[in-house]
C-alpha cells in the first residue's frame, strides 16, 4: 500500500511530520524593518520546509496505525475551510497561518464545480477568487499537508451540492454511469481539477497534496454507485493523480471498504462522524466508542475520520444564529471528544469546519443555512479565534508532545475509585507498541477518563491506579494521585487525558496526571508546559538517580524517594514555572510549565527556519494573541503575530538566537534562559463610518403597459426533468431552472383575457426555504405568498378583474437558492419558480419569464451566482459607480409602498498598514425580534452580493463583510435591494460596525471586480 512517483530519499520527518514543527527553504521577510507588521514575511513564500514543499518526490504509505511518508508515520490533524466561503485570497493565508500555529498541519479542501463553470460546455474559470493553482501553492507554502475533495458532488450545504445549476435541467440520476451526458460532464470536471490539482502532489514532489477524495458521502453502495466511483478514480488515475484515493461514508457504516472499496478503485476506508448531530438549540446527542466497528470494516489501514463535528449548520427560521452553534459543540466537547478519539486509535482526523466563512450571493443551499456558514467553528466567520480554537491547539499539540500515541493498542481499562460525585466515569488505556519511546520499554501508555454519559456536567472525583513494567524496569503506583488527600477530577462534559511511562527528551516521566501540552528542547532546557483545568491538583512523576535541584514557583511542591529515585511535583493547575536541574549532570534541566487551560489562548510553539534552512528552531510564546511565521538570521528572530491590543509578551529563544524582531521592529536581547520580554504594540483605532442613504423605488415590471417583448417565452411543453413541469392546469413548463435562470430572484408576467369577474387565482410555486412571492394583478398590488410548494390562493380586489377583459398578472418570485441531494434522490433537481397557475382564462395565458441567465454572466470575477433578475440588477444599480445623483435622500430603509425599493450609500475607509480589521453591516429592524418586518434585502458591496437578510423568517441580522469585497483605504460603495410585501416594511437602519481589529495580519487587498462603466456601457 504505497504510493510513490520517481521515490527519492528523503531526510528524517519527525517534525516535518507535524504542524508546529517545520519551517522553509527560503527567508521571506524584508531585510529592513517595516511597520506594524513585516507583512512581507507574513504574506509571501514558505514558512516552513516540509515534504510538501521540498521540491522533491515522496512516498506516501499506511500501516494499520498511521499513514506514512516516507516511511515516518505521519498523524494526520486537519480542518476544512471552504475557499468560495472566504472571496478573499489573500485571507486564504490568513486562515492556514492560524491553523498551523494552532497544531494543524493539514487542511481539507473542497472544490466547487459550480462556482467555475457557469454554463454547460462552458470554459472553466480558475481566476480571481476561483484561483485553485494559488490555493494549493499557499498551503504548501505554510506547511499544510492537502487532502483534496473534488467531488463531482461535494455537499458542503451549497448550491446542488457544488454541481453547477445547470444540472438540475437534467432527468437522470447525476451520481451514476445511467447518463453518459452527464457521466462525461462530471468526467470533465474531474479533469479539469486534475489539471491544477496534479501539479501539487506530495508523491511528485510538486506540492503538498497527500490524499484525494473520490465523490462524496455516497448513501449506498449498490452496482450503479460501485460503477460510477470506478469511472471517476479510473480518470482520476488517467489524470495523473498518483497519492492515494478514498471515500468517505457517510457515518462509520462500512461503506466502500473491503472488496467494495477494491472494485471502486479505492485505497482505504474513511468516514464522517457528527456524533452530537446538528440542532444547536436542543440537546446533543451521546458520544460513543466507534473503533472496534471500524476495524471491523479496515483491519488495515489507520483509523481516519475524514469529517469530524467542529459544529453544526443553522437552518433559516432557527432561534439561534450559526455563530450559536459555538455553545453547541463547545470547548468541552472539542475536548471530550477528542480525548475519546484518540483512545479509539483516531490517527487521521479532519474537524469539519475549522473556518465556516459565508454563503455570500447565492452560493449556499437554503436547505440548510442563510447567508452566514459560522458553523460555530474554531474561527469565527469574521476569522477570529475563539476559546474552542483554544481547546483544538491543545489537542493538537498534545499530538505533537506525545507522538507515540498513535501507534499503539487498547489495552485493559483503567481501574476508577470514585469519591464524590453520584455519575460513573468510564476509562481508557492504549499501549504503544513501539518500545523505545517509554521508560521502562513496555510503551507508552495513553489514559482518558470522562463521564459515561457525555451529557453529564456533574462533577465527579476519584483515583487511579498504574503498574509499569518493561525490559528496562518497572514501577507501580497503586494509587494516583500518590497523596491520599487528593483525587483527580472529571469536571461534567470534559475529559481528563494524560501519558504514563513516556520519555521527555533524555527524562524519564513514569507518569503525569496533567495533558502534555508541550514537550521540546528549548535552548538548553527541555521544555515541558503541562495543562489542566483551573483550582484541579495535579501531579507528574519523574525518575533521577540522584535527588536533582529542584526550584518552584509558589504553589507547587515535590518529594523525592531515593530508595526508587521517583520524584514527585505535585500543584493545583495556575500559572507556575518548575525548573529541575539533575545533581549528576547540571547541563542536564527540565522545565515544567504549569498552565490552567482557560490561559492557553496566548501560548504558542512556533518553528521557523535558520539562515542554513538546515534546522527547523522552535521558540515558545506567550501573550501573542496569534503567532504566524518566524524565521532565523544571523543570531536574530524575527517572528511575526497579532495583538488585539497592547500587552506583555515573552518569548523564549532557541539556543544560538540572542535577540528578537516582532512585527520588524526590534524588541530585545535573550536574558540568560532565552526569554526576551517586551509590551507589543496594539491596533490603532478605526473609525467606523455613519451611512447616509439615498433611495429609488423601481419594479416596473408590474405595470401593465411594462415591454416584455424581450423577454423569454415561456411555452415549452415538455421538460427532460419531469418535475419542472409542464403543470396539468397550464399544460406549459414555466420552471425557471428549465429557461436558466438559476439565481436569485426571478420575474413572470401572464396575459390572457378573463373568463369571469372577480376571479379566484391559484399558484403552486418553488423557491426553497424562506422563499416567497408578490403579484399584482393590472398592476395593483395583491399580496405576498410563501414559495414552499403549497397552493396558494390569490384574491384580487373586487372590481379588478372583469369577464372578457385583458389581463396581466406580474409575480415577482424569491428563490433563495438551489437544493443539496446528499442521498442522490433528485432533490437537486426540483422544481423551482412557478410550477402552475389557475388563471380562470379564455384560451391560452401566454408567460414570460425574466432573470439572471447564468449563462449569459458577464461579470466573471463575481461569478453566477453574484445575481438575479431584479430590474436594479439588470441595470446595474448595484455597482460600483453607478450615478445615484438623482435619487432621493432616505432617513431609513422603510419601503413607501409594496415592491422592491433600492437604497444605496457611499463611506471612505482608511484601515491604517499593517492591521486586519473585519467589519460587519448590522440590519436593525424593531420588528424583528418577533418577525414581524415583511421584507428582505439582497445586499451588495462595491458590487458583491454579501448577502440576504429576510425580517420575517430569520434568524440572521448581522453580516460579516468579507475582506476582499472592501477598499480598505477609499471608497466604498453600498446597495441594497429592500422587497417590501407592504408599506412601512423594512428596517429602520443598517449600519456598519467592527468585530475585530488586530495588528500584524495578511495584506488585505480589494478583489478586482468590473463596476458598472465596465459592465454597463
């Protein structure tokens, strides 16, 4: 099972093997100190020298515990993020950045086939924010291992699933060899990625992708599925992808694994797991044990999770907005069930989502989620870090501190003696199986203890015990803690996780009831930081021959035996230093760093290059709010990071580095233990705007002397899909996915002559979930109707409407999106706009149709899914420079009257060089509280669809800005479509606002985009 194109020897990868521990070929930083921050280091070049970057080929193999390169096991920690989510490419590195200082050294990465073909034999478009080649090329760059998911259908609650809209005209099954149309498109696909994503394999040496996913959560495994996966890995392979290929089951099933995965021409097994499930304001479900299941289906190869619960979605209509989703799947959770992973024999681990961003335009499925996708991810959609990306670093590093981990085996539980508490805690115990990374050489032992029930927030207390023993000695603790006063403490939904019979550097640790958080060699000490819950004890076991020196920080105490040579520190978890120097060799210090987890935010192991790019130094931070890239020159640091505001910072330096460059500016020289302590420097203040706003009312397509002349007729009278129609009352397909108007909304118009007075209409329409539509009959104004596929019945004014006369019914349709279909039933391919009408007519209704005809987009860089058909959007009013001269000045966003009213507002920003700054527009209606404002919006800035808000459905009122949509430093153009269902709808204000600003980010660039003299002339 090895996976290898022109293998060549590579050097040790003990540490290139993991996130924090690796560095680059090539210094990037400006030689000459630069303001807040050197952002030449921070944005250009590689930050680290791994196997993905090295230039050269690798191989890439498997054991039955971790995947392999070159033979050095490779524990894999990964996050998804979703680059159509985050427009901005420039922030692309921004995310990575974190990621990796966090203890990733992996990102998962979709691909959107939608998002580059707007039309069906269309070109391909890798540009922009679509640029596939610069994407993979960054992660390489900060040292992230790729595990690429093509698809054709990825999910991911986006558009069809990621296949492009067009699809949905199709009537065959799209996940299957039934259509040789669509199985060659899907082919297409596949190969153009392939293009791009061939030239940045970890096995040729080009880049950093180590696995390929083939398709996406197949729910079945029958003949057809089993047919198309071998069509897909058969191109996938013709292509000239050489690492290895997977699928993932959709939930630990055994899915394509065993002779199934063969004949796919599959590699190994992977799966998803959401053990909580996704209702963020209900209860989550139980955590379990999964890996006796699991190795039921793949004895052989390592236990991987290739989408693991980093939060949930959010429905339109939640009590809760996605940012919620954080208190859902919090903290505790990231622990416990991380905890509960690696006792599984998890080696492969992939949290979806790491950074959720947004479903910007008409990007996203309404079938599960509105315009924000926060996820209630580490990183928050405005890119913040949060307590949860916390408790994921300390993971993270713990994987790092204490490698053996992953080669290792269950072995008998761990005997718990409960003292207080009324709920049952459970243990667990793995043995390594390789010898030489233990004291006794038995292996490494890996302990978790947590509440049965993973609900429980109760908290309970007990002991432990431990026997050791090994062809080098043994040792037996028949109680831990060792002071009989004292117990260990599993506080409600946490989990307690720790390492016996382990080596730190050249020390001996029988064992510590604390979570290794970092184990290196700092200068000349070894470095060992330990972490726990705040006001917990704790206590870690050493051996010396000799009683050592032992120095400590108030609080902590130790106790030496010489009859076993056990020394024993034992502390209540705070902020302490102990420093231990062996009496036989005074060279010899271990230093323990005690640390409460709820201060782990600001502390960072970073490695970056020396000037030789031979050694890989490590430094370790605190009080940097994010850490990015370091690299050594000439005996000087220069590490670059991000201050929310100005605080204290310590660093300590490897050995041979005496002074320190934050940020380009020089900050000190190492005192005698390498520590260099300074106050960094915080943002300066941002001035947020006021909006003025200006307004003009339109639809005029409700008039009845409206020219509809251009517009398409709509009179086919079959459809290749049978669910668009044609409808048994009008006998036509009116489905507007049928004509091609995909996105956003979408307008009718119907005239025929009335065979009664006063008459009764019908509609049954499809716009998906918080979808709606208006209509006005001879141009009066009739009402708003829920677009949910429910007939709905329509009353116009008596008098209106009379038997022989001309008519003309306008209807004004929302569609807020096309539909996921993970379970490959068709749901993709449903109907959407009008489906029938009863009209009460005299002979035929002749309709036309108007919108956004994805395949006729000029704007290329915003993409198809930037707009519908509104009039505005057709004339451009969204655009930057368009000539709002004449329009009236607007106090609020209040419609006058029923339809669509467009308010637009100009602002300057003027973010100073060297921060990043994430802004917000806030929607403030006093009467959504109780979804009482009938109105929504599509919002735009500087021509960039950003987003819906809808006042009667909610949840969302708060909008992140992503960066690249913004001028950071001029003018700024906003506009918004108001859709009032009656007069006086629609918000008071919208306002902008700030939601982090911080020093030392990415370069924040405007993403290059046509306005309207390009677009509009």
């Amino acid at each position: 099972m090895k996976f290898r194109h022109l293998i060549a020897a590579c050097g040790a990868l003990a540490l290139a093997a993991t996130g924090i521990g690796a560095a680059n070929a090539a210094p990037a930083a400006s030689a000459s100190p630069a303001p807040i921050p050197a952002v030449s280091a921070v944005n250009a070049g590689k930050h680290l020298s791994f196997p993905g970057n090295d230039g050269r080929p690798h191989e890439v193999s498997w054991d039955k515990y971790t995947f392999k390169v070159d033979g050095e096991p490779l524990h894999i920690y990964s996050g998804e993020i979703h680059y159509w989510r985050l427009p901005s490419p420039n922030q692309w590195r921004d995310i990575m950045q974190k990621m990796r200082a966090g203890g990733f050294n992996a990102i998962s990465l979709y691909f959107f086939w939608g998002y580059h073909q707007d039309r069906e034999g269309g070109p391909y478009d890798f540009t922009g924010v679509k640029d596939l080649d610069k994407l993979m090329t960054m992660a390489a760059e900060e040292g992230l291992y790729v595990i690429a998911r093509p698809g054709p259908y990825i999910n991911a609650e986006i558009s069809m699933g990621g296949l492009p809209a067009w699809l949905t005209n199709s009537g065959a099954n799209l996940r299957s060899t039934e259509d040789p149309k669509v199985l060659a498109q899907s082919l297409d696909w596949i190969h153009n990625v392939n293009e791009i994503l061939k030239r940045h394999q970890v096995t040729d040496g080009g880049g950093s992708m180590l696995m390929y996913q083939s398709e996406n959560e197949m729910f079945f495994q029958a003949d057809t599925q089993v047919k198309f996966q071998q069509a897909l890995t058969t191109q996938i392979r013709q292509d000239g992808i050489t690492v290895p290929l997977f699928h993932n089951d959709w939930a630990p099933n055994g899915q394509f694994s065993g002779e199934k995965m063969r004949a796919a021409g599959l590699d190994f097994y992977a799966y998803d797991y959401y053990p909580i499930r996704f209702d963020c304001g209900g209860m989550r479900f139980e955590l379990g044990d999964h890996e006796a299941k699991v190795r039921g289906f793949a004895p052989d190869s390592p236990i991987f999770v290739a989408e693991g619960q980093g939060g949930a979605f959010s429905p339109w209509g939640a009590k809760f907005q996605a940012s919620d989703c954080i208190r859902f799947a919090d903290d505790n959770f990231i622990r416990q069930w991380g905890a509960t992973n690696i006792v599984n024999g998890v080696t492969a681990f992939n949290y979806y989502m790491i950074f959720g961003g947004t479903n910007w335009g008409w990007t996203g499925s309404p079938h599960s989620g509105f315009t924000s996708y926060d996820y209630g991810a580490g990183i928050t959609e405005d890119r913040a870090l949060t307590g949860k990306f916390s408790a994921q670093k300390e993971l993270g590093y713990f994987q790092v501190a204490a490698p053996a981990f992953a080669r290792s085996e269950p072995i008998q539980k761990p005997q718990v003696d409960l003292k207080f508490g009324s709920a049952i805690v459970k243990g667990y115990q793995r043995l390594g199986v390789d010898p030489e990374a233990s004291v006794t050489g038995g292996g490494m032992r890996t302990l978790v203890f947590r509440h049965v029930s993973s609900n429980q927030t109760a908290t309970s207390r007990f002991s432990t015990s431990l026997q050791l023993s090994g062809p080098n000695g043994e040792a037996s603790f028949a109680r831990i803690p060792a002071d009989p006063n004292r117990y260990l403490t599993v506080n409600g939904r946490d989990a307690l996780m720790f390492t016996a019979d382990q080596l730190l550097g050249d020390f001996d640790m029988y064992y510590t009831t604390s979570e290794l958080f970092a184990n290196e060699q700092l200068a000349s000490s070894r470095f060992v930081a330990l972490t726990g819950t705040a006001g917990d004890y704790g206590e870690t076991m050493l051996r010396f021959d000799a009683e050592p020196l032992v120095q400590a920080d108030q609080g902590v105490d130790w106790k030496y035996d010489p009859a076993t040579g056990q020394l024993l520190i034992s502390y209540v978890y705070g902020d302490q230093t102990v420093k231990i120097t062996d009496a036989t060799d005074p060279s010899r210090v271990l230093e323990l760093r005690i640390l409460s987890r709820s201060e782990l935010g600001n502390k960072w192991l970073l490695a970056g290059p020396d000037s030789s790019n031979a050694t890989q130094p490590k430094l370790w931070v605190e009080g940097a709010d994010v850490v990015r890239t370091v690299e050594y020159r000439d005996g000087v640091a220069y590490l670059n990071g991000s201050m929310n505001a100005s605080h204290p910072v310590t660093v300590r330096l490897p050995e041979g580095v005496g002074s320190l460059v934050f940020n380009g500016e020089p900050v000190g020289s190492a005192n005698e233990s390498g520590a260099v302590s300074f106050t960094a420097r915080g943002p300066l203040p941002v001035a947020v705007p006021a909006l003025q706003w200006r307004s003009l009312s339109e639809n005029p397509e409700s008039a009845v002397d409206f020219d509809d002349s251009n517009w398409t007729l709509a009179n086919a009278k079959t459809a290749e899909n049978p669910k668009q129609g044609p409808g048994l009352v009008q006998g036509v397909v009116l489905d507007a996915n049928y004509y091609g108007y995909h996105e956003g909304d979408v307008w009718y118009r119907a005239h025929f002559k009335s065979n009664v007075n006063n008459p009764l209409y019908s509609f049954v329409a499809f716009g998906a979930e918080a979808s709606n539509f208006l209509v006005w009959v001879n141009g009066t104004y009739v009402g708003a109707y829920d677009a949910n596929g429910i007939l709905q019945i329509v009353r116009p004014p008596w008098g209106l409407v009379k038997k022989g006369e001309d008519v003309t019914v306008a209807v004004l349709l929302r569609n807020n999106g096309q539909r996921v279909d993970w379970q490959n039933f068709g749901e993709s391919q449903h109907a959407m706009g009008i489906h029938d009408a009863t009209l009460l007519s005299r002979g035929e209704v002749t309709w036309k149709i108007m919108g956004a005809k994805s395949a006729d987009t000029a704007d290329k860089a915003r993409t198809t899914y930037n707009n519908g058909g509104l009039y505005g959007e057709r004339e451009g009013w969204y655009l930057p420079g368009f000539d709002d001269s004449s329009w009236a000045p607007a106090r609020t966003l209040r419609a006058s009257e029923p339809g669509v009213t467009w308010f637009r507002s100009d602002f300057d920003l003027n973010v100073p060089a060297g921060q990043d700054v994430a802004f917000r527009l806030n929607v403030n209606s006093s009467r959504f509280g109780n979804l009482t404002d009938h109105s929504r919006t599509v919002m735009f800035i500087n021509g960039w669809n950003m987003g819906t808000w809808v006042g009667d459905v909610g949840p969302q009122k708060s909008f992140t800005i992503p960066a690249g949509f913004l001028n950071p430093n001029g003018r700024n153009e906003i506009a918004i479509a108001l859709t009032a269902e009656e007069a006086g709808a629609g918000p008071e204000s919208v306002t902008l606002s700030t939601v982090m600003n911080q020093t030392g980010g990415v370069t924040w660039e405007q993403n290059a985009a046509p306005g309207y003299a390009e677009l509009k002339r």
